[in-house]
C-alpha cells in the first residue's frame, strides 16, 4: 500500500481490516449451512440473523425487509423484474432516469422487448431529474420508478422527497425503487420514511466484501425471486448463503455507520482541498459535480485532454482514478451521464472521477494536484497539435 493514492472509492473500496479478520474467521471456523438442523448450522444462521439485524437498524427498517442478494447489481434487477412479475396489474408503464446505472438501464432496456412503456427521464446540467417532466409522465397506468439516490459518476443526490411527493400527487399505487448503492453508509436512509418500496445496497462500496449485497423490501410490498430453488431468503433468493460475505457485509455496515459523520466530514473538506487547489493551479478544467453533491464524488473534466491517458500517467505514479463509470470502464464507452448532463463531448473525453473514502488524506490531495500539473501540460491534446504544426 505505502505510497499508493486510492482514488476511485466509488468503483470499489478497500476491505476494513477487521472485515477481512472476521471474514476469515468465519470462513474457517463456521462453516456450516444455515438449513443444516445441527449447531454448526445453527451458528451459521445466528450469524446471518446478526447481520440481517444490524442492516435492518442502519435503514430503520424490519429485518424480515431484508434480503441478502450478490450485490447492487443483482438487488437492482431483483428489485424491478420481481416486482413487476408480481404485480402484473399495477400497469405497463415504468420510468426510470437517463444517468442510471447499467444495471438499472439494461434492465428497462429488456423490458421494453416484453412489453412495457418506458421513459426514460431528462436530467438538468448537474444531473438533477426535472418533476414537472416526472409529473407529466406519471399515470394510473405507471407500476414503479426507479431512481439512483446518488450518482456514481457525480455525486449528484437527487431530492427524493419531492420525487416521494410526486408520486403521491399522481398515483400513490406507484412504487419507487432507489439505487442506494452509492448513497448507503455514507449518508441516512429510511427507505419507510421517505416513500420508498424498494431500495439496493451493496457491500464493496463501504469496505465490505466483493460479491455481497441486499434490497429492502416494505413488508407493504410483494415480489417474485429471479430463480428458484431450495427457498432461502424467505423463498425470494434461492442458494446456500454466502456466510462469510454476508458475515463481512454485516461488520462493514455497522463500522461504516459508526463512522459515517466522520467520513462525510472528511471527504467534504477533501473535495473542498481539490477544488481550491485546482483553482490556483492554472489547470483548465470544469468542476462537474455539484457544491451539495455527496462530497466523496468529485468528477472534473480537463480540457484538451483524453482521460484515459490522464489516468494511466497518474497510475505511474501510483494514483488511481476512474474515468466516466467505473464499473464498465473496461468497455471504454463515452460517460452517458456526462452526455445526458449536456456537457460538450471534448469535456465528456477529458472527465475524470476522484472519489474519497476515510482512507485518504489532505496531503494525498496535494500530491494528487502536484501530479495533475506536471502530468497535463504533457497530454495537452492542442499544445501538441500545435507542435507538430510547427514540425
Ligand atoms: C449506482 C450503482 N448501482 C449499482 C452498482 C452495481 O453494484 P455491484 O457492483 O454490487 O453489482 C454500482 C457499482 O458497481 C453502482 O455504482
């Protein structure tokens, strides 16, 4: 680890130590199956119980709303496909936002080929949703939104009391799904309270295990599992439990609630640090994220610069950034939320995202900013341009 600056939180995050110990642990020692009728599957199972519990009190919810899944990918797509085979009356009409996640967006992309209508909703240029375009869209014939609390290229929090409120005023039989992937452990969420019906989260993101996630689903809502087999997960999430993952995912969960004022505090005054450092710097760029943007996002676009080269010099010198989305970054596709935003495309090509978790620091920052200005004036795409004009 020594030198290195891990900046690309939001892609994944390094395991807490005493995740890794327990997980270890767990996986060595209680190794039996939660369905085993023995004592080692009894521990097993009082040990999925603790971490169902802890979760359950982290969103202020029940723990039977609770449900242990692979991760943010397979809650969001149990979440939409389950509810929607389960309540085939509630409409054929579903909204979703144009700068989700692939796994929201692929997922509506499948069910316009069964059927369903599908809009897609407008962001502004910081990447909020318009709710007067939500309000129009809505009808009695709309079964579900779903909507990301916190985008994972920005930032960006959308108000989800006013899309609640919306709701409401239109057709309260709609239910909301939130991909709370990137908002959970760093900020507070009570699904109940804000109107919420089903919510995803997964573990990698607050230094817990790979592989590991959940969706909150309100005891007010039934939906249908993707596979089916032995039953576990209460019939909606068939499969012998990953003990350790869901073990690992329970610590992480509570560690990064304790520590959630902590590190939202320092990732604010991180982000804060870099945009006033590249203030001075005499580096042109444009801040893409929000000032009331979750503050372990800052996503910044260099201009005359191609951002993957920017990454790989700054990999060199043991720095790690994202360009665009991270989590399909090796498809090297053009940033879809930056375009929705309406940034130009040369911005788009040149945006990097920082994002900050409690392992980092001031002087990482600087450092960071050091590199950024020996690094660009070498990538400078129009400096070289012009240079090999004169050749
Ligand atoms: C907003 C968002 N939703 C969903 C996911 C998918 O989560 P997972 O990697 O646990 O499948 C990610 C990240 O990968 C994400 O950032």
């Amino acid at each position: 680890m020594g030198s290195e600056i891990y900046l690309d939180n939001s892609a994944t995050t390094r395991q807490y130590d005493e995740v890794t110990e327990f997980i270890s642990d767990t996986a060595a020692n209680k190794y039996g199956n939660p369905s085993s009728l023995h004592s080692k599957g009894i521990e097993a199972e009082k040990l999925i119980k603790n971490a169902r519990e802890g979760i359950a009190r982290t969103m202020d919810a029940e723990p039977s709303e609770i449900y242990f899944t692979s991760g943010g990918t397979e809650s969001n797509n149990l979440a939409i496909i389950g509810y929607l085979e389960a309540n085939p009356r509630k409409g054929k009409h579903i909204i979703t936002v144009k700068t989700e996640h692939p796994s929201v967006l692929e997922v509506f992309r499948h069910l316009e080929t069964k059927g369903f209508r599908v809009d897609y909703l407008d962001v502004d240029e910081t990447g909020l949703i318009h709710l007067e375009q939500l309000k129009q869209l809505i009808s009695s014939e709309t079964a579900l939104i779903s909507v990301m609390l916190v985008n994972n290229e920005t930032g960006t929090i959308q108000r989800i009391d006013d899309i609640s409120g919306v709701r409401n005023e239109m057709n309260p039989q709609t239910v909301i799904h939130a991909d709370a992937v990137q908002a959970y452990g760093k900020t507070v969420l009570q699904p109940a309270k804000a109107g919420i019906g089903l919510m995803s989260v997964s573990s990698h993101k607050i230094h817990g295990p790979k592989g590991i996630g959940a969706l909150y689903v309100s005891k007010r809502i039934k939906i249908k599992p993707l596979f089916y087999g032995g039953g576990q997960e209460a019939l909606l999430r068939s499969g012998t439990e990953n003990v350790p993952g869901i073990a690992g995912f329970g610590l992480a969960a509570e560690i990064a609630h304790k520590k959630m004022k902590e590190n939202y505090r320092l990732a604010a005054s991180l982000k804060q640090l870099f945009i006033d450092e590249l203030a001075v710097s005499g580096i042109s760029h444009r801040v893409n994220s929000r000032s009331d943007a979750l503050p372990h996002i800052l996503n910044i676009s260099f201009e005359n610069v191609k951002s993957e080269v920017l990454l790989h010099h700054l990999e060199q010198r043991g720095i790690f950034v994202s360009t665009g989305s991270a989590c399909s970054s090796h498809k090297n596709n053009k940033s879809h939320v930056l375009t929705a935003m309406g940034i130009p495309q040369g911005l788009v090509d040149g945006s990097v995202r920082f994002s900050f978790s409690g392992y980092n620091t001031k002087e990482q920052i600087r450092l960071t900013v050091e590199a950024l200005k020996d690094i660009i004036p070498m990538i400078d795409i129009s400096r070289n341009r012009k240079t090999r004009r004169k050749q």
